[in-house]
C-alpha cells in the first residue's frame, strides 16, 4: 500500500512537473510575442487557428491567453475581412466563458478593439457597424454580468473609451452606448446594487449639462424617491457632483425639493448620510441659498430623534460653518498684525499644511485672506479649496497604561493656570432687542480681551430675533455657533460619542469663519477643550496649536495660547508627543520674553515618563532644527537653553535620535562661524573631540563618522577638512569594521560634495589620501564597498 502510494505520489509530480514546463514555455512564447513589432507577428491564417484552438482549450491559461492576443490577431488580419468575422465570433464566445477572469479580460481588451476600429473608421464603414453591432452588444452583456470584478472592468473599459480623445468614437461611445445603458441600468426593475453601479457609472462619464439633463436627470430624480432606502442613500450623495453639472435654477426647482424630503426620510441610514452632503452642497451655493434652506435643514439634523444622526451633523458642523460664512476671511498675522507669515517655519509633520499655503496670501493691508470662491458659466459660485480639515488620524503611541480619561493632576504644574473668560452666570448670553449694533469687522488683528466685550459679541450673536430668522451680524449662523459652542456640554440625558473630539478637531475651521475680532466668542470653548477629561481631545487641541496661533495673531497668543501651550508640555505622554510635532512653530510665533521662557522650558518638556519613548525624542530634535534656523531666535537663547539639550540628543542611545541631533550641531556649529561667535563656536568644537574623536569606544568613533557626513552639508568644504580632516583620516586605522565601513561610508559621501575648483591645498591633500584609504578599505573588506 505505501508503495503504490509513492509511486501515485511521483505519476502527480511528474505530469505536475510537466504541464508547469508547458505553460512556462507558453508564457514565454506570448511574451515574446507582445515585445515583437507587428511586422514579426506570425501569419494571419496561423495566429487565428491558435486562438481557436486556445479558446476551445479546457486550461484556464490557455483561454486567458487567447482572450489577450485576439486584439493583435484582428489589427494583423486587416486585410481579411473573412478572418476578422471569425475573429469576432470567437469573442462574442468568449463572453459566455464560464471564469470570471476570462470574462473580465474580455472587457479589457474589447476597449482596446474599440480603439482600433476607430481608427480605422476612415477606411470602411464596417468597423463602424463592429463596433456598434459586436463591442457594444458585448459590453451591454458584461456589464449586467454576475461578477462584481466583470462588471467594474467593464465600467473601466468604457471610461477609458471616453477619454481616449477620439471624437467619433467618443460619440459612438455615449450616444449609442452609455446613454441607453445608464439609463437601463439606473431605471427600476434592476437589482439594487447594479442601479449604484450605473449610477457611479454615470457620475464618471462627467457628461455634459445638456445631456445630463436630457437624458438623466429624470431617472435619477426618481432614484432619490425610491423605495429602496439603499438607493435613495446613495443617490443623495451623489447630489453636490450633480449641482456641478446643473444649474442653481435647475437644482432648486426639482432636486432641492427631493434633498428636504432625504433629511426627512423614514430611514436613519439616510439621514445619517445627509450632513456631509449639505455641507458639499453649501460649498457650491450662495448665501442666499444658506440662509433659505440649507441651514434649517442641517438644523433639523442636529435636532434629529435619531442618535446616529445628530452624530453625523455633529461631526460635520464645523465643515458646516466654514462652508457658510458670510465674509472673507481674514486672519491676524503671526507678527502683531504686520507680517505676512513668512517668518513662520512650519513642520512637515503638521496635519493641516494646506491651511497654512491657503492663509498665508498677502494683501494690500498686510492682513491673511483666503481665496474667493470662483463662478463658474452659470453663476454658480464653485467650492473653494478645502484647506481647513485633514484626515482623521490619531497617532499617540508610548505609554497608556494609566489614567487615560482623568485630568492631568495639577501638581505637574502649579504655576499654571487657565483663565476662563466669565464665571458659570455668564456661561448663557440672554437673548436681546434685534436692534443691537452690529459687531465689528473682522480686520482688527488682536481680539477684545474684556469680559464686557465678550459678552456683548455674544449676546449679538445670539439675539432671540436673528436666531428666528436666520440672519445675523456676524459671519456665521447663530443657529450652527450656538449648536457648536453647546458641544462641550454633555448632555447626561442624550449622550453622543467624541462630541468633545469633532469640536476640537474643526476648532481651527470656527475660529478662521468667525474671524479674529469674534475671538472672545470661541475662548471659553478653547478653555474647556484644553481641560477636557478626555486625553484624544487634548492631543487634537495640542497638535494644532499653533495654527490657533497664526491666525489669531502673536498678541492673542501671547495672552491665551502661551499658558495653554504650557500645560501640554506637562501632560501625559501622548499629549506631549502631539504637542512636539508642531512645537517649533509655535515657538517662531512668539517673541521677546515669553519666546525666551518658552524656550528655557524645553528642558523639563523633553522629560517624558516612558524613557523608551524614543520617537518623542527624535521629533523634539526635529522641531529644535525649526527653532535654531528661525531668524529671529537669539543667540543667548541657542547658547543658554538648545545648545545643552543638543548636547543630551547627540549622546542619546537610540541611533536615530543621535543622527538628528548631529544635524543640529552642524546647524549651530555653522550659526557660530557666520555669525562670529568664537566662544560659542570652540565649545561646540570641544564638545566634538572629547565627545567622539577621542571616545576610547568604537560607538563614539562610528558616530563622529556619522556627524561627518552632517558637518559637510552644512560648513564649507575647506572649513570642515581644517578642522575635522585629519581626525576623520585617523579613524581609518581603526581595527573595528564597524568604523571601517562607516568611515568608507562617510568618505564617499565626503567626496560627492567637494568643489574641486575652490578646494584649498589642504583639502587637495586630504581628497588623496581619503581616496587612498577607501581604496584599501573596500580591498580588505567587501562591507566596506559604498554604493
């Protein structure tokens, strides 16, 4: 018995062996194919024999490889107009292929067959009547296929003959194609998710607006009445993407009517879905429209029975508000009011950099602004860009293992205190006459900072009367701020999850709408997001505070974002290490005494609980790079406060924390030779050689190695080899090979960044004798070899 198995065991993996050896010489056989010009291909009788021969095969590859050469079988029988129509019926065979990858290639490749027919289309009608009469029937067929993979193939295939640029075909394509096809594929009595699909299909055609509404817009305002609750869902997303496509008149009059009847929908799941459309629909309507419809309609939302919903309308109300407001933006500069925010260094690792290029346009006052919203042909105004929101991500690694929904006890730091704008009386404005002035323009660049005009702004925008309807003096709704500024206060009866978080994450969004003079609406919610309980809420607040800061400008930072700033460099770990990620921007923001303070703080911000914590580390070295290039740092603040933590970074375990590092002693080293500065500039070499040229451990040599290749990039070649060339040429005698190939290493790196032209006969000297020893190195150890 064991015999006999063995020996069934060796039968399979011969014939396996085998038929492995057939299809890799058949794979080869088409790959030469394919790389061969068509003058190389095989005749036109043979290539067509082999496809039918391959199309009637039992293997699978057999008939995927028939199904990839039928194409080039068809262009190299032009001349056979008996071969083609054979050609033609094998591939109408084809889509009846019982595997769904020979049915999905099918539809690959009659795109391919489409194009090439059109090109032809000069030379005989017939290829018009092949491509009406087979490629089209095939793709009708396919595309109602009962694959999920054959259908969205056949949908790429049909867009990429949309945008193929062929005139005629793209004529064929959509007027005796697509246009019948989507509108049998949207209208009723097909499954829900084929109406989707044609739906998506036809969203992405982008026809025009002509043709849109001809053909589709009835169709699909009967999707946003249907009775199934999944289609109605998402044909009411797709809703902004036809405002593109229509007119306002056109959308007010009979999709408007259909989007009021969505918010009001039976169906949570629809509602649910709503927010974030009105949102896209506001960023591409008018004020007026705001006021009218949009902005009852979202309150509806916030107010809905349903949880789900108002969660949903929640999270997106700070998009709402900034896509409705009322003015331009303006933005106070980071420079008391006066700069145009070039000074400003901001991290690559910042969440929102597109906020940063979009406020940092100049104008005639000097002031931010964000650009306007363009008009399209029919008046139209089109979306800004979206500059102000990021994707959510939260990454806050390291220690969490305790307390992580408490407050950071207050003996951390005892000296700080956040001040709340009024006391708990105050917390509620009481609503007044309509007849209240209205409040300033947003041009002043330091908010009013008294209570009384705090209060003042606050009662404006609250008025009983502008509430009722809708209109205010302000630059945002007074129904959408109040719903937002509400949203730090829990509700024990109605709870709804991360309230607190999507309030802090749109925060920066609130404050640019309302504009810098409306500051003291927002400081008491900027307080109570600060100090909330809940940890994910402080690490949003911390890593984007310093974009509160370039658009409230440097005074109000001063006197409301310093303190808080304070408190994160005293939080748990992970508030820290979202608060380091922008830290040095915010510091370039702040100037005289409090920078200086700030700065002489750094030493316990670098302090975390978890010492393993290294990446806290290398991103506080990155930000120090930020602060020491700033031009307005001071070079007591460099040598008194960064210079001894650069010193504490240089010797850190982690490696990677040690290279960014060397890169701030090469900035400071080249800071104190230009600026002048002898004594800042000895102890910075004297730091180097006790630190690692004369380290009596191969660590200590293989890392000045390391610093080497920092000190080049930033200081003169000349400088660098008079006074670290002969100390880098002695670490070649070393006996270690981990020096041996970091010194290689750093030679050749060396090398690459001479002049020769300005190189004095020192560095001349040096170049010779570096060659030398990387040339005996890479002999006598193939480690050693740079490439």
């Amino acid at each position: 018995m064991l015999q006999r198995s063995i020996m069934i065991h060796n039968e399979s993996r011969s014939r396996r062996d085998v038929m492995s050896q057939q299809l890799s010489l058949r794979f080869e056989a088409m790959d030469a194919i394919e790389e061969s010009d068509q003058d190389q291909l095989l005749p036109a009788d043979g290539a067509a024999n082999d496809i039918e021969e391959d199309a009637d095969s039992s293997l699978y590859v057999e008939r995927l490889s028939a199904v990839r050469a039928v194409v080039g079988a068809f262009q190299h029988a032009a001349e056979d107009r008996e071969k083609q129509n054979e050609l033609l019926v094998l591939i109408n065979k084809m889509k009846n292929d019982e595997l769904n990858e020979v049915r999905a290639e099918l539809a690959n490749q009659l795109a391919d067959l489409a194009l090439l027919c059109a090109d032809w289309l000069t030379r005989d009608d017939y290829y018009r009547r092949v491509i009406h009469d087979y490629v089209f029937k095939m793709f009708y067929s396919l595309i109602f296929d009962n694959e999920s993979s054959v259908r969205e193939r056949c949908r790429d295939s049909c867009l990429r003959m949309v945008a193929s640029g062929n005139e005629q075909l793209i004529d064929l394509v959509i007027i005796n194609f697509l246009v019948p096809t989507v509108r049998d594929l949207i209208e009723g009595g097909q499954l829900d998710h084929i109406r989707i699909e044609g739906l998506d299909l036809m969203m992405d055609m982008q026809p025009a607006r002509e043709l849109f509404i001809t053909h589709f817009l009835e169709p699909y305002e009967s999707m946003l009445r249907d009775v199934s609750f999944t289609v109605r869902r998402a044909s009411g997303v797709k809703l902004p993407l036809v405002l593109k496509l229509v007119t306002w008149q056109v959308f007010e009059t009979t999709l408007l009517p259909r989007l009021q009847q969505l918010c009001h929908d039976n169906v949570w799941g629809v509602r649910r879905s709503m927010p974030q459309t009105i949102v896209s629909i506001c960023q591409l309507s008018s004020h007026t429209a705001h006021d009218e419809c949009l902005i009852p309609l979202y309150a509806t939302l916030l107010k809905d029975h349903s949880k789900f919903v108002r969660q949903s309308a929640y999270e997106n109300l700070g998009t709402m508000i900034y896509a409705t407001r009322r003015e331009e933006i303006q933005v106070a500069s980071p420079i008391s009011g006066r700069s145009t925010g070039s000074d400003l260094i901001v991290s690559e690792e910042q969440s929102s950099n597109e906020l940063m290029k979009a406020l940092q346009e100049n104008s005639e006052d000097n002031a931010i602004k964000a650009p306007l919203a363009a008009m399209d042909d029919s008046g139209s105004p089109q979306p800004s860009p979206d500059i102000m929101f990021e994707h959510r991500s939260m990454s806050a690694t390291g220690s969490r293992s305790e307390n992580r929904h408490k407050k950071r006890p207050q003996s951390h730091s005892p000296q700080v205190q956040i001040r709340v704008m009024t006391d708990d009386s105050e917390k509620r404005a009481t609503p007044v006459s309509s007849s209240a002035e209205p409040m300033e323009g947003a041009n002043s660049s330091v908010a009013p900072t008294t209570t009384s005009e705090a209060q003042a702004l606050t009662t404006n925008l609250y008025s009983a009367t502008s509430v009722r309807t809708h209109e205010t003096n302000g630059p945002v709704s007074p129904v959408l701020l109040r719903a937002y500024l509400e949203m730090t206060q829990v509700d024990p009866e109605v709870p709804l999850d991360d309230m607190s978080y999507h309030c802090a994450f749109s925060f920066p969004a609130v404050v640019v709408a309302m504009g810098v003079s409306h500051w003291p609406v927002l400081r008491e919610t900027f307080f109570k997001l600060c100090q909330d309980t809940d940890w994910r809420v402080r690490c949003k607040m911390a890593v984007q505070i310093h974009e509160l800061g370039f658009i409230l400008g440097r005074e109000t930072t001063h006197a409301d974002l310093l303190e808080v700033a304070y408190q994160f460099t005293n939080d748990l770990d992970e508030i820290r290490y979202n608060a380091v990620k922008n830290v040095g921007a915010f510091i370039n923001l702040l100037h005289g005494r409090p920078k200086t303070e700030f700065i002489a703080r750094l030493r316990n911000f670098i302090k975390v609980e978890n010492p393993k914590y290294w990446r806290f580390r290398e991103t506080f070295a990155t930000q120090l790079a930020h602060v020491v290039k700033h031009k307005k740092t001071k070079s007591d603040d460099t040598k008194n406060h960064i210079w001894p933590l650069v010193q504490d970074l240089a010797t850190d375990r982690v490696l990677a924390v040690r290279l960014k590092a060397f890169h701030l002693v090469a900035i400071l080293l080249n800071l104190a030779r230009t600026k002048k500065l002898t004594q800042f500039a000895a102890s910075i070499l004297d730091f180097v050689r006790h630190t690692f040229v004369e380290a009596p451990s191969s660590t200590g040599k293989v890392a000045f190695a390391h610093l080497s290749e920092c000190l080049v990039e930033q200081l003169e070649y000349n400088w660098f080899v008079t006074h670290f060339g002969n100390a880098l040429l002695q670490l070649a005698d070393s006996k270690v090979l981990n020096v041996q190939i970091a010194v290689s290493r750093s030679m050749a790196i060396i090398n690459g960044k001479r002049i020769k032209k300005l190189e004095s006969r020192s560095a001349r000297e040096f170049d010779k004798r570096s060659s030398e020893i990387r040339s005996r190195l890479e002999n006598s150890c193939v480690y050693c070899k740079f490439r």
